[in-house]
C-alpha cells in the first residue's frame, strides 16, 4: 500500500464516522487537549482505531481525534501528536494533516507549547506565529512527490495566513488579550536546548522555540490549506531564568491559561 493509499484509507474511516465533514481543524499542542473535551456532539476517536494513525506517546499529549461543533461550526480536534524526537519520520509526524487534507479542511490551526526566547513575553503569553524557521535538519517534503498532494515546489512566502492572524488579533481583543506576534523556531529535541543555543536562536530573530508545528505547516500548505499558527509560551528558554527546565513547568503553565485558549480558539472559530 503506498503512503497515499494509507493516508486514503484513514481518511476514508473517519469519513464513515461522521455525520458532517469538518472544514475547520485544530491541532493542540502539549497540555492543551482540554479543548477538544469542549466540542458539542463530539465523535471521539482514539488514533489507536484508526487505520495506519500513527500513536501519540508524550505526556501531555491524549491521542484522540475528536469532530464536533464550536459556534455552530463542525471542525476536527485533534488532541496530541506524533513528534520526530520520537524517532518517526516526519511523513509520520504529518500524516494527520495529510489526512485532515483529503478530508477537504481548509483551514488549520497549529498550536504548541513552547519555550520564549523573546525576552519581552511574560510565561503563559499566547503568540501568533508570524513565520518560522526550520532547524529540525529535515522538511517533510523531501522524497518523490506526490502531484496528488500538491506541488513539487511549494511557496512558503505566507505559510501563516495574514487573514487568519488578524482573526486572531480580533478574537484577543474579545477576551481582553492583546496576542504578541512573533517568529517561531523547530527543533529536533527531544532536549532542551542550551542557554548558548538561546543566544545563537534570539540573534536570528526568534521569539519562541519547540520541537513541533513547522512540519505540519509545511505540509498543510503543500496541500493548499490555509494556516494559522499559535504557541502557548509555557516556560521562559533556557538561560534566560536562573533554574532548569522541566516538562511539568509546561504542563502547569498550559493548565493555568487553558480557559483563555479555548476561548481565544472559540472566537478565532467563531469569525470563519
């Protein structure tokens, strides 16, 4: 079966699980599963049900594909993700937006947890991504194309969408919450980085580093999917405050902001 037809075939089965296909996905980073519990009418489904899905087996992260309404809108939550510090290739690491791509989404929310190196962000800030840089040493699109998927070549000038980010300002702004932008950065991981890596990352211009996000977006926009992009800055880099970095931080930082990120994403959703 070739990656295309594993991809199909997942597709194929979540299509037989719901009565409406969703337009509108969202995939929700480290600690921040809590929105997919709040879909009205929500079908669950466990990746371990679903043909050739790849599981999901970090903290923090559920491993559920759940499609259900938000204002009214029929979108796909996908809570957790497959990560290449894992050790799986990155056409398994974005193999969920490949088949959120066949579903016929147009539209896809990234989220994260990340690291600021913006010394200017207060932990807990939710940041729009601007744009990215990839220093994961790969891109997921290296290999023989697939014409089906998209384009050789893919242009990457706005992988984020302007018109979304703006969206994005207008629903902080309902929730009096002014968003920072800024640009986020892709490591492999799965360790953290070092303060000297922090210094090296902040003089290129980067404001938020994690080991997610970047893949998928660049496959989200090989298939022509609209993107917006946000991090949760769950910890301050490393060097940047006189203590050790630790994945609880993360944990206890995502559960402190949850309530304001589901309604930031409820007004996002709720504008398209």
């Amino acid at each position: 079966m070739t990656y295309y037809d594993q991809v199909k075939e997942a597709a194929d089965a979540v299509k037989a699980r719901v009565h409406e296909v969703p337009r509108i996905a969202v995939v929700l980073g480290s600690g921040l599963g809590d929105f997919a519990r709040s879909l009205e009418g929500g079908v669950s489904m466990p990746y371990r049900e679903l043909p050739n899905w790849p599981a999901s087996h970090v903290v923090g992260h559920e491993g559920r594909l759940v499609v259900g309404t938000v204002r009214g809108r029929t979108i796909a939550a996908l809570a957790g993700r497959s990560h290449a510090y894992e050790g799986h290739e990155l056409r398994t690491v974005t193999f969920a937006v490949r088949v959120l791509g066949l579903l016929g989404v147009q539209i896809l929310v990234l989220t994260n947890a990340a690291g600021g190196v913006n010394t200017g962000f207060a932990q807990g800030a939710l940041m729009v991504i601007d744009d990215h840089i990839n220093l994961m040493g790969n891109n997921p699109l290296v290999g023989p194309n697939d014409d089906r998927f998209g384009p050789r070549f893919p242009d990457m000038t706005e992988v984020y969408s302007p018109r979304l980010r703006r969206i994005a300002d207008e629903a902080g702004r309902d929730i009096d919450r002014r968003l920072p932008h800024g640009i986020y950065v892709a490591l492999l991981g799965p360790s953290y980085e070092t303060p000297a890596e922090i210094r090296y990352l902040r003089e290129i211009g980067v404001d938020a580093v994690g080991m997610s996000t970047v893949p998928e977006a660049i496959v989200a926009r090989h298939m022509g999917i609209e993107v917006l992009g946000i991090s949760c800055i769950s910890n301050m880099a490393a060097g940047v405050l006189p203590q050790p970095l630790d994945h609880a931080e993360v944990m206890e930082t995502t559960r402190q902001v949850r309530g304001q990120f589901i309604a930031l994403l409820e007004g996002i959703i709720g504008r398209l």
